[in-house]
C-alpha cells in the first residue's frame, strides 16, 4: 500500500478505517475531511494538494479516531476539531 501507481496531492491524508476508529466516528471523519477538501477517496483535490486514503490500522486504537497526515499522526480527532486540521494543512 506504499507504492503509488498514480500521482498523489502533496499532503497524503491516510484516516483509519478498523475497528476502533469506526466505532467512534472514523467514517464520519473521512467524509468531513473529503467534504472539506472536495474531494474523493484516492483522488487528488482540485488543488493539487491532498489525497485521502482510507486505510487499516495505523497502530493507535487508544486514541482512536486516528488519522496519519503526511507523517504527523493525529489522535482523538473530534468533528469539531477537522476544520483546524483543514485550515493547517489547506
């Protein structure tokens, strides 16, 4: 899942989809986040910048919802809290 066969945005969000994750809103953090960006699921936004990937576990179900963006992991993500995240990385 490293190797890309096509271009990606220049920030490569990847929000986690197991167990965890899903039980307290990563699907609900997945569709804020491509609603946000304007943007699909492995697709790159009309600005060129991001990508978002929904992917198995990213090994932090303590704090879950999880998101790794670029190389930063972000933990305990609230709705609430996607449009700081938004404006950071926007």
């Amino acid at each position: 899942p490293m190797f890309k066969r096509k271009p990606i945005g220049r920030r490569h969000i990847k929000v986690c989809r197991t167990l965890s994750c899903a039980l307290v809103g990563g699907y609900k953090t997945c569709d804020t986040l491509k609603q946000e960006f304007n943007t699909g699921l492995n697709e790159i936004s009309p600005d060129g910048e991001v990508t978002i990937e929904f992917v198995e576990c990213l090994a932090s179900c303590g704090s879950a919802p999880v998101a790794l963006i670029n190389d930063e992991l972000v933990e305990n993500i609230a709705i609430s809290d996607v449009p700081a995240i938004v404006d950071q990385y926007k």
